[in-house]
C-alpha cells in the first residue's frame, strides 16, 4: 500500500502558481487506514477521488473508482502513469455506468453535496452486503450530523475516528435489515416560465433556479436565426434549453465537466424540445473540447455562461477565467459571450482585459449579467 507523501501527485488541470497539493489529510488517513488494518480482497470501489491519491495509494488492490468529474478522472489517469501504475490496475467509472454486483470494501470521500451523497449511497447500497467494509473520510468541517444520518438510514450504524490534522474517518456497518427511504433523485420542476428542469444529485440549481441564472434567463439575447449557441458550464441545461426554445433553427451545445450535468440538461431538453430538435451534449474540458472551433470566421454566435466560483471547497476564479479564455477563442468575429455573476467578483474587468470590451446588460443588488463581443 503506497504511502501518499511519496506518491507523484499533480492536480488537473495544472495552472501557473497554484501550489495546492493533490491531495489532502482525509486522503492520508483513508490510504493509511487500509494499510494498516485490513487486508482486503475482493471488490473494491473508490468513490470521489478528485486527483488519484485515493486511486494510486490503493493500486495494489486493483480498486474501481468512481468519479463525476471529467477533470477528476482526467487527474486520475495521468496520476496512475505518473506512478508508473499499469494500464487496467485501476478501471475507471462515470457516474452511470454499473458498479461491480458485490462490493467488499467501499472507500469514499465525501463530496460537498448532501444531494450528491443521498444518490451515491442509494445507487452502491444494493451491491453491499453485512460483510461489506464500509469507510470514508472528509475534513473535519464537511462532516455533519446530516452527512452521518445518511450512511446511517441508507447503509447502517454509523462511528467516527477521532480528529487528525483536522480530518476524520466514517466507520459504517451495513444493516441487512435496514428499510431504506426511496431514493429522490433526479427531481423535476418548472420554471416560473413553464420549462421542466430535470436534474441529477449534485448538480447546480437541482431544486430551483438559482438568482443568477434565472437574471440571465430574464435578460437572454433574441432570436438570432440559424445560429451556433453553446450553454457553457451547463449544469441542468435551462439555459441552454431556453435559448433553444427561442432559437428554433440554431445548433445548440451543451458542455459541462460533471457526467450528472450532462445528462441532467440532456433530460431538461427531452422534456421541453420536440423529438425531432436535436442538439450537442458534451462531457469535457469546456470549450477546448468541442470541434471546429478554432477558427474566428466560422465559430460559435454565442456562449452563454454562469461560472462557477468554487472549485471543490475553495472559492477561486480559476474555472471562470479559463471559461472566458475559451469562449473567446470559440466565438466567431462578432460573437458574443454573456455571463452573470456576483458583483463581488468583478467579472465585467476581467472580460474588459480579455475583450476589449465589457457591458452590463441588466443588474440587481448582487448579481449583474455582462456581455462582452469577440472583434
């Protein structure tokens, strides 16, 4: 069982003076637990590892890991090569794709949404048994009574480590007997307009429209004819879905780095387009992705943005930067990217720098949506 602090490790996407590690104390504890303690054979599922410490650290077991994230297993792969692990040691799942029939041990970090663990756990619970080996682990301040009372009504009783550098481990006893709740994933709900959003665990605006989307919803550009329209950052696809709606004749693509974003704004146009309307669903590293792109006289009309501005639990502008670099490389000469955001985050400079150009198109108290034009 490899030690993690001797582990080559790298995050990804990899960005000029970012010094964080790719990994941190709850991947530590988790590898040493396992090291330490047990002896495990048979099935092993890792869950959420977001750079491959969990993967390369526990290799020798020849784990399947299960990710959300494009960026995540793209992490994941090039952290087994760093490592000189060999190809298929490790195979690699999407959120959908079937899990192994029998689960011996699970080893899961806990993500940071409730509504993304509610789904994992009632998607694995079938393939545990009371003989399962159940552990994850999270720093300190992502563990809750709410986090503890799902592993408990899903899969059994529930203990934790005590603190180590400000991480803990879950220890979970699968319960045979236990009457698990329906699982309540995806949900469904309308727009104040009439649109059904459709949208998986864990994804943006699962269970309303958040205020700075429906900002840019209220404020979308017209009609622009058989245009190339791109919902960027996708999440459940509403505006994408919108634009489409308003659009008959355009070619509409939506992009996400999350599988569950994807196929939630593949849902959300299912149910709000005609069958005959077809469009792109991609899962990838944003716009560098997508094809035909790179030439200014035949790129995308318009990209249609509302950035993240955390990146797993830190608050960076990172992704939203990178999200405006590649939609100014996309766009036509003329297009245009429309983005909202905070105030706060003072989007409408960094545009002005990137573009040239920056507008405010509409605005309240917190939020503004901006609109910059390739030229």
């Amino acid at each position: 069982m490899a030690d993690i602090a001797e582990l080559k490790l790298e995050r990804y996407p990899r960005r000029a003076k970012d010094s964080l590690q790719a990994w941190d104390a709850a991947d530590t504890l988790l590898v040493r637990h396992l090291a330490d303690n047990m002896e495990p054979a048979g099935a092993v599922l890792v869950v959420n590892d977001a750079w491959g410490a969990l993967s390369a650290g526990l290799a020798r077991l020849r784990p399947w890991t299960l990710s959300d994230s494009y960026l995540s297993r793209k992490a994941i792969t090039e952290n087994l090569q760093r490592n000189n692990v060999a190809p298929g040691t490790v195979r690699l799942l999407t959120s959908f794709e079937p899990l192994p029939d029998r689960i011996d041990v699970l080893v899961m970090k806990v993500p940071k949404s409730l509504a993304l663990l509610e789904d994992q756990l009632h998607r694995i619970a079938p393939c545990v048994g009371e003989k399962t080996i159940v552990v994850a682990g999270a720093m300190t301040k992502h563990i809750h009574m709410s986090t503890l009372g799902l592993f408990e009504k899903i899969i059994g009783p529930t203990r934790t480590s005590l603190a180590e550098k400000k991480a803990r481990l879950i220890y979970c006893e699968p319960d045979a007997k236990l009457q698990r709740p329906a699982n309540p994933w995806p949900r469904t709900y309308t727009t104040s307009t009439g649109e059904v959003v459709i949208s998986h665990a864990g994804v943006f605006g699962g269970e309303r429209v958040d205020i700075g989307t429906q900002l840019l919803l209220d404020h979308l550009p017209s009609s622009r004819g058989a245009a190339r329209i791109a919902d960027l950052g996708c999440g459940n696809g509403v505006l994408g879905v919108r634009a489409a709606m308003a659009n008959p004749r355009a070619e509409v693509t939506f992009v996400d780095e999350s599988y569950r974003a994807v196929a939630s704004a593949e849902a959300t146009f299912r149910a709000n387009l005609p069958a005959e309307r077809s469009a792109k669903f991609i899962v990838g590293n944003g716009l560098f992705d997508l094809e035909d792109n790179a030439q200014p006289a035949t790129g995308l009309d318009l990209v249609l943005n509302n950035p993240p501005f955390h990146e797993n639990h830190a608050i960076s502008d990172a992704t939203a930067w990178q999200m405006f670099v590649e939609s100014r490389d996309a766009l036509r000469h003329g297009g245009e990217l429309w983005v909202v955001g905070n105030r706060h985050l003072g989007y409408a400079e960094k545009l002005k720098r990137l573009f040239g150009n920056s507008a405010i198109v509409a605005g309240n108290p917190k939020m503004v949506v901006l609109r910059s034009t390739r030229e």
